[in-house]
C-alpha cells in the first residue's frame, strides 16, 4: 500500500490508481507518500520547489524527513512557470535555475544525507514510484542462486552439507560424508551418533548436536 497526502493532485491519485496499485489517501505530517516502514517521498513541482526555498521551508520539511531510513526528495517540471529573482543591490534578477537547483540538491544531501532526483513530469515521477512500490512489497532480500562446483560427487555434497553444522568442524564431516549416506545418519540414534570414533575419539557432544539437527 501506497500512503499518499491528501493534498496531491487528485489527478495524480488517480493516476497511481489506474495502475491496480492499492493507495490510502490521508493528512500526512511527513513527506507526501510513504511506502513501508523506510520510505518517505516529499514531491514538489519545480515552482513549488523555488517557492519553499524563499519561504524558508524547504529545509524544515528536509528536517522532519529524517526519522525516515530512506528519504527522497523528488522535483518535477523541467522549467518554473515564474522565474525566481533574488536581490542584487538595489535590483531583483533572476537565478540561474540550473546552479541553483544543483547548489541545493547538494546541500540537501550533504547536510540532510537525502537525494534530490529531478524528473521531467508526473508520468515519470509515478512510473519512479511504483518501482519503489515494488521493492517495498519485498520483505525479504533475494538470495543468489548457489552456483554447482565442477565435477563434484555425491560425497562431496554429503560433506558439505554436514560442514554447514556450527561446531561440527570440517574433518569430522569430511569423515561422516564419506562413510555414511545422510539416510544413515537420519536413522541413527543419539546414543549411536555420539559413539561415532573418529581419529579414536568419539563424537560425544558433537553427535548429539548432530542428532538436533538432523530431526529438528
């Protein structure tokens, strides 16, 4: 689910809708949508984003933003509608839209530790976010698939599998993998494990682990 600020665009909500995505739309006190437990999007438009660095806001929300893990800030709009001017002397000219977009996309995250990314549209900003709606849904990482050794035989993936057991130690599987099938060792019993002699000693402690572990 999507947590969107009732304040955003009902077109834009709409939007998000059409895509099949499940949104709620509520008075947020951070960010304008939050996706899990992580992360919080402030979207502004180009003009909204010029206006809140003359209003003196813009940091405030940056501020309120880093309870979040993963804050972002996204600009939309290639051009402001009305140029910003600042005073030069007795004048007021207008910035350099560029150099000032960049000088405070890099205070954003050099001071706040969060990114700027600026996009063209709304079309691209909600493609942006239903990739991180996405990940989001992922609660789990993924796992890379083992990658097989050459020329392995079934011994030597008896002995590995038996190295996984904390404080087996890796002779002893060795020794296990290649005398007994993991059906042997299933089918023994406690007791019979930890008689297991190996270099004249026996398991002990180490067959009872082994025990634990092939019946939990």
């Amino acid at each position: 689910m999507i947590l969107i600020d009732d304040r955003e665009p009902d077109i834009l909500i709409e939007k998000i809708k059409s895509y099949g995505v499940e949104v709620r739309v509520l008075r947020l006190p951070v960010g304008d949508y939050i996706l899990g437990d992580e992360l919080v999007i402030e979207r502004k438009t180009i003009d909204d984003f010029f206006n809140s660095i003359t209003q003196r806001r813009y940091y405030s929300q940056l501020y309120r933003m880093k309870d979040f893990k993963r804050p972002i800030v996204y600009i939309t709009g290639v051009y402001p509608k009305k140029i910003p001017q600042k005073r030069q002397g007795n004048q007021l000219v207008p910035i350099d839209i560029e150099r000032e977009l960049r000088l405070h996309k890099i205070i954003s995250y050099y001071s706040f530790r969060i990114p700027v990314i600026h996009v063209a549209s709304d079309d691209e900003f909600i493609k942006d976010l239903l990739e991180f709606h996405k990940k989001s849904l992922k609660t789990e990482p993924s796992l890379r698939p083992l990658k097989p050794k050459k020329y392995i035989t079934v011994e030597d993936i008896r002995v590995d599998m038996l190295g996984c057991i904390p404080g087996l130690g890796r002779k002893i599987a060795n020794y296990l993998g290649r005398t007994y099938s993991i059906s042997d060792l299933c089918n023994m019993t406690e007791e019979e494990l930890s008689s297991i002699v190996i270099n004249n000693r026996k398991l002990g402690k180490k067959g009872r682990k082994l025990y634990e572990v092939l019946n939990s």
